[in-house]
C-alpha cells in the first residue's frame, strides 16, 4: 500500500493563524482573570456563630474519621464523643441558638437568605465571564480559519485521535498527528493553564478545568460542603448518630505500646496474634 503524501504547509499559517490563535487564547484567559476579580463581589465574614457551627461539625467528622486509630486514650475521645453527642442534640452549636421542640424544622428558602442569593449572582457571573468569551473565540475561529491545518505532532498517533485533533476536517486518508484549527483552540483550552498558574498564581479564574468542574452539569466530587441553605439542624442530628455508632470501632493507637515496641526490636517474642496481623498487614 503506497504511503499517503506529504502535507506542506505554507509558512504564513504559523504566523497568521497559529500564533495568533494561541495569543489570542492566553490573552482572553487574563482577561477573564481581572474582569472576574471586578464583578465577583469579596466574600462577607461569617459571624462568630455561624463559624462555630462549622467548626463543631468539622470537628466531629474528624473525630470519627480517626475513631479505629485514634490518637486520643479512651477517657479523652470518649468525654469529647459524650459532648458532642449532647451538644448536637441539644442544639448548642446552632448558631440560632437550641430550637423547641414543637418548632417546624425545615430548610431555610435560599431565596430569602441574602447571602445565599449573593452566591448564587457570583456563580452565575463566573458562568457568565467563562461561557461570552468562548463564544466569541470559537465563532470567530469558525468564521475565518474554518478547515485550517495548523501543524503536525512530532510523535507517532494511532487512528483513534483523528477525531479529537482534526475537528472542522472529515479527511479520512490524513494523518492521525495532523492538527486542525478547531482542535488546536481546544488543546489550548485546557493546555495553557500551567501557564496562567505561572502568570497569575494557583488561584486564578483562567482555569478551565476549574470552569468544568464547577459548571451546573459536573458531577460533584470530594467531600459535600454545607451551603447557607441547608438544614445544619438535621446535619448536626445525623451526626450525633455517626458519632454513637463511632464509639463502637473506637481503638487507641498507643493500646499496649509497650509491648508493641519490644516485640518490634526482640526484646520479647512475639504473640501469635500479633505475627498474624502483622502478615496481614
């Protein structure tokens, strides 16, 4: 089977369409950078109350989530578990204070609560300032450098590639390495954000992975984080019964210690349950 020719691009489309496409991408990300500073508004200081609130439920957490090697002896993790345990039902660390109990427990209407509607105008100018320029730049792409091929990587790609690097080109008989216009606004999409990093430090609103990952369709991954429209009532309830069923795989890391630390240099032999568990382990 003959090889397919070669391709030989003319050296203007480097100058004319390559780099500018790449300027233009790293100046839009700075831009998007400053204009998002301008329109987000600055975060408000939460009261006193409302960190403790925070606080006491980060705190229990961690204390279940070291509860089968704590570091605490037992009459300490237990008097903690005990306050939290009572505290969480009482109330105490609402920061409304302890509710009745013929009082409706339902979730507050983010609608009403100043701050949550405040959230809501930032993420949605976020969404705003991350969605116009990629408009612009991917119309402006299609209107001028539509069916571009802009260069060819130095490494060998298989078939699967085309169509992530040849987007605008239905050419079946061309190289899988061969980049088109489209694509390689793309690549730069996601590949220049080291470079902002670098330019504008790790906290940057060029990011757009960051963009992906905070959009309305993203899965939500890691941890969930308490927003100013839920229920901490039943948050903190639900946590009073974690930490109880806690208490049931409760272990001290330093329980016979002593005896751990001379079985591990010789001085005494060692138990055949500690020669099983340490097999398993």
């Amino acid at each position: 089977m003959p090889a397919a020719p070669s391709l030989y691009l003319d050296p203007q489309i480097r100058d004319w369409v390559l780099f500018p496409i790449t300027l233009v991408m790293i100046l839009v990300g700075i831009l998007r950078h400053y204009v998002t500073l301008l329109l987000v508004s600055a975060p408000k200081k939460q009261t006193r109350a409302a960190i403790r609130e925070q606080r006491a439920l980060v705190r229990s957490q961690a204390l279940r989530a070291t509860a089968t090697k704590s570091p605490l002896p037992p009459s300490q993790y237990r008097a903690i578990s005990s306050h939290l345990t009572k505290a969480f039902a009482g109330g105490t660390y609402l920061k409304d204070g302890p509710r009745s109990p013929d009082a409706p427990s339902k979730a507050p209407n983010p609608l009403t609560d100043p701050s949550a509607m405040e959230g809501m105008m930032d993420g949605m100018k976020k969404q705003m300032v991350m969605m116009v320029p990629q408009m612009v730049i991917i119309g402006w792409l299609n209107f001028f450098f539509s069916g571009f091929v802009l260069i060819k990587l130095p490494f060998p790609l298989t078939l699967g590639f085309k169509s992530m690097l040849q987007r605008g080109i239905e050419t079946p008989d061309m190289d899988a390495r061969w980049v088109s216009s489209l694509s390689w606004y793309f690549l730069n999409l996601f590949g220049l954000n080291g470079l902002f990093k670098l330019i504008l430090g790790n906290d940057n609103a060029a990011d757009s992975s960051r963009d992906m990952a905070s959009s309305p369709m993203a899965m939500p991954t890691g941890p969930m984080v308490m927003g100013p429209g839920q229920d901490f009532n039943k948050t903190l309830l639900g946590e009073k019964d974690s930490l109880e069923l806690a208490e049931g795989v409760y272990a001290w890391v330093g329980d016979e210690i002593e005896r751990r630390v001379l079985e591990q240099w010789g001085k005494v032999p060692r138990s055949p349950l500690t020669s099983t568990s340490s097999r398993l382990g």
